[in-house]
C-alpha cells in the first residue's frame, strides 16, 4: 500500500495505543494524503465488561500522551464519549460522513462482542469506504497455528512448537514510526460530536490512580529494554518468586497496546538472538509471549469461552459453595492465610500481580473457598490494571480446572507449601501484610501465621476433600 490513493482517512484507535509499530496508523500515513485518529470510550460497555478503573486511567494518559506525537505526525486525534457499543458504531459513522473520510483503518479486536460491532459496521458502510483491518493483538494471528488436521490446538506444549515453526516461514516484522507524513487537516467539524475531555475529573470512567505505571510509549519502551537486557536472561531463574523482580511487569502496556508482542519478540531477538535460538532465560519468556497467544487464539477458536461459558462443557455443572462472606475475604485479602492475603492486597493497591500468586489465589478460590472462577475472574478484571480478556479467562479457567490445557481438577495448591516455596523468607507476606512484620520466618507461612493473625477462615486439609468429592460428583453426573 505505497500510493497515496485516499483523501482522507480515519484511523480508528482500539487496543493499539502507540505511533511505533502500528499497523493502521503505518498503512493509514502510507496510503492518505490527510489522516485523522479516533478513540471512542464506550463507558457504560467497559462497565458490562467489569473494565477497571486503573486501567481506565491508564489509557486516559496514553491518550493524552499519544495526542501530542500525533499531532507531531500531523494526525489530529479526537476522543469521543458512547455509551454502548451500538453507539460507538454509530458515532464512528458519523463522523466518517461527516468528516468525507474514504478509508478506515483499524486493528482487530476477537472478543464475541468486538467482533459483532465490527461485522455490523462492515456490513453498514462496505462499498461506501474502504475498510482496512489488521491483525495486531498477535505476533501470529489467530486461526493460523493448526495442527496437522488443520484444528487449533487445545494443548498448549504442541501449540508452542507449532507456532514457532509458523514463525520461521511466516516470519515478523516491526514497523517502527509511520514513514509518511501527512498533510494537517484543519476543518474537522467536531462541534456535534460528544467531544470527551482527557482530564481525570471529567474521564467518564474515572476512580483510580494508574500514575505508577508509564504512559508514555517512549518510558514503556525504555523499560522494555531494561528488562530484555538486565533481567531477560534470569528470568527462568527469577520469575516465580514474588520478592524479586524477577518478571517485566509489561503486561499493562500488553493489554491496552501501548506496547506490541511484536516489538517485544524484536527486542529480546536484538538482545539475545534467534527465536528459535534463545538461551534458557530469555526462551522461558518468550514462551510466556507464547502463552499470550495460545489464549487469544483458543478464544478465536472456541469463543463459547467469552459467553460465561467452561472451555469444557462436562465442568458446568460443579456446584459451587459460593458463599458470600467466603468471597468478601477473599477480595479484602483477609482469609487469613497470609500468602493469599499478601497477593489480593497487592492486587488492591497497585493494579498488578505477580503470575505465581494470580495462579494460588485462583486455586484458593475455587479449590479452598469452593467458589466460581467466573466470581473470581470478574473480580480480577475489576481490579487488574493489565485486564485482559484472554488471558484472565485462560488463567481463572486453568486453574478451575475447566479449561484447555488446564491443571487437572485434582491437582490443588496447598497455600502453605506454595508459600514456603516461593516466598521462604516471608519477604513479600511482610511487604503487604503489615501485621506480619517482625514475626520469624517459620511462622509466617502457617494459616493464622501460629496465632499472631487472621483466624484461617477454611481449613485446607477439609476443603481440600470437599473439593475433590465435588469435582468427582459433578464428573460423574455428567458422565452418567
Ligand atoms: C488467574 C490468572 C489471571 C490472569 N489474568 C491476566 C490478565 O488479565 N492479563 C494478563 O496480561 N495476564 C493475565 N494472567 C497471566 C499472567 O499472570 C500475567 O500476564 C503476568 O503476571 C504479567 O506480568 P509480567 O508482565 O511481569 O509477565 P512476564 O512474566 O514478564 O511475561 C511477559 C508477558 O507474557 C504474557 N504472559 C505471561 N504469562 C502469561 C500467561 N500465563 N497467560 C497469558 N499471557 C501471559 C503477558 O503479556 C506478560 O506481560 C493471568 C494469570 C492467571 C493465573
């Protein structure tokens, strides 16, 4: 797409909030004599979503970030306010007939939801305009990694290799800062629009201070290569201990497209080498790159999983506990098993949680409180400021046990062993359970830590049985 062959045109900003390697952005400038950006909140569809307010406030000072290098570019960029996704449909009609705009560029979303409004915005303007989409969530895009019975992989070891494979003959490429630039257009008639204004008070989805985490794509990029070349290498060793620094912590700009998985796997290639030729550290998070990927794929594959649905059908008839209170401690971070309580408290105050802890208060939840993952992964999505979709879904479903590739049902974290294993010196239970300072190290691993905390609100061994008899009746039901 090298001729300049339209007017104008409209890129419409998603999940891919960032000027380097963007392709609707690159192939919009390429193709338009003038190009205009649009990013419309669906407020009231981000709260069907369970969206977080910290994440919200994240791509709020993305945007205000991203307007000034856009404007650097020649591109205008105008925020909208809908409500719903029908009404983000809508106003991106508007202002295509408004604006005589001839062509859309835009990134794919493969959410159920996210595909319907595109599939109806398709249908509406197709042969008015060009429509341009891309495929940007993934380094592979979904539907393309098949085993050799041309089936998407449920498994995901298999799904690795093939994917690996599937890069060497597809291969990437990260397209860096648009080439072109376009010509500034000065008459957009923005005056009947629902202009929404880029200050935190007037945010329609406000709440949440996300100022710990950087917004601007050139500090995302910094710390990218901070990480690729001072911690990439250790990460086998480091990634499963919550008291070191052992993870990127990129998982934020991930999520809102700050940041492409592209632009990672160039990285840690510029830095460590080959793809297929990595050292163990920096091959361990490339399969963690991998793992983001087998989950949007699975969702493309079988999108039952975005209705609520278990990825495995037999799993939906568990009967869960789900008690109430049960549930309150477990949110507050108060069940008074202090690794548990120390991750649900991180996850309180910063947004973010480290995977290992994500993966034993997921167990905790279903396996100890006998509660819902979906309780769980809504819960999750309204605190986490790397929110997504995908990969929260995988995640509650792996640990549920219902889902693809999943841990076995029978296969359940004991709290305290996890705790000793992980976090042997109580370095992290002490950073977020204030009333465990100073206690000795042996103690602080124990359920009530030996008396000087929280009465443990379930007793581990006890639900521990009460989980696998309800896994077993539930299987058996289905099964007769
Ligand atoms: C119950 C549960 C819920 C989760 N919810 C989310 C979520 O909403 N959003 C999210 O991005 N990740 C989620 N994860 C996956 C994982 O915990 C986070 O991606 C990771 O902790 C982010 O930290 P990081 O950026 O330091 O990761 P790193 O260890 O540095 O990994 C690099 C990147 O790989 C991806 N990644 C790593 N592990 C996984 C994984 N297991 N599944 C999918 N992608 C992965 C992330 O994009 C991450 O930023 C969840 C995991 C579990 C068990």
């Amino acid at each position: 797409m090298t001729d300049r062959h339209y007017q104008r045109s409209c890129v419409w900003l998603r999940r891919d909030l960032r000027i380097l390697d963007n392709p609707a952005l690159y192939h919009a400038c390429d193709a338009s004599e003038a190009v205009v950006a649009l990013y419309v909140v669906p407020a009231e569809q981000w709260q069907q979503y369970h969206k977080s307010p910290i994440q919200a406030d994240l791509i709020r000072r993305t945007l205000v970030h991203l307007r000034s290098e856009l404007a650097q570019l020649n591109v205008p960029l105008v925020v909208l306010q809908a409500g719903s996704f029908a009404e983000q449909r809508a106003l991106v009609q508007q202002c295509i007939g408004q604006w005589r705009i001839d062509a859309l560029f835009a990134s794919r979303e493969y959410e159920v939801d996210e595909v319907a409004r595109d599939n109806a915005l398709q249908h509406d303007i197709e042969g008015n305009l060009d429509l341009h989409w891309f495929d940007d969530r993934c380094i592979i895009k979904p539907n393309s990694v098949l085993n050799g019975s041309a089936q998407p992989y449920k498994v995901f070891t298999p799904f690795s290799k093939a994917w690996l494979k599937e890069l060497h003959s597809v291969g990437w490429q990260c397209l860096g800062r648009p080439q072109q630039m376009p010509k500034l257009i000065t008459d957009i008639d923005d005056s009947t629009l629902p202009l929404c204004s880029l200050e935190a008070d007037s945010w329609p989805y406000a709440g949440a201070d996300s100022s710990a985490y950087a917004a601007d794509g050139q500090e995302v990029i910094a710390q990218l290569r901070q990480f690729s070349a001072e911690r990439a290498a250790r990460y086998r060793a480091d990634r499963d201990f919550p008291a070191i620094d052992g993870t990127s912590v990129l998982s934020p700009y991930l999520a809102i497209g700050s940041l492409s998985a592209r632009q990672c796997l160039a990285r840690l290639s510029h830095d460590h080498g080959s793809p297929w030729e990595l050292a163990e550290g920096a091959k361990t998070w490339l399969t963690e790159l991998i793992w983001r990927e087998f989950y949007q794929h699975v969702m493309v594959a079988w999108p039952h999983v975005c209705k609520d649905k278990a990825f495995k059908p037999d799993y939906e008839a568990i009967p869960w506990t789900n008690d109430g209170q049960l549930f309150d401690s477990w949110c507050r971070g108060e069940t008074g098993f202090p690794l548990v309580d120390a991750a649900m408290r991180q996850l309180n105050q910063t947004g973010w949680m480290h995977n290992r802890l994500r993966m034993i208060v997921a167990s905790f939840l279903c396996k100890d409180l006998l509660i819902d993952w979906r309780w769980g992964e809504r819960y999750f999505m309204s605190k986490l400021v790397d929110g997504d979709f995908a990969a929260n879904n995988g995640g509650w479903q792996w640990a549920a046990s219902t889902g693809t590739d999943a841990a076995p049902y029978f296969r359940i974290f004991n709290p305290e062993t996890q705790s000793k294993r992980f976090d042997d010196k109580g370095l992290f239970i002490q950073q977020y359970v204030e009333q465990l300072r100073g206690l000795e190290a042996k103690l602080l691993h124990q359920a009530g830590a030996g008396g000087n905390y929280l009465p443990a609100v379930v007793d581990h061994k006890e639900r521990r049985q009460m989980c696998l008899e309800l896994y077993q009746q539930s299987l058996k039901k289905e099964a007769g």
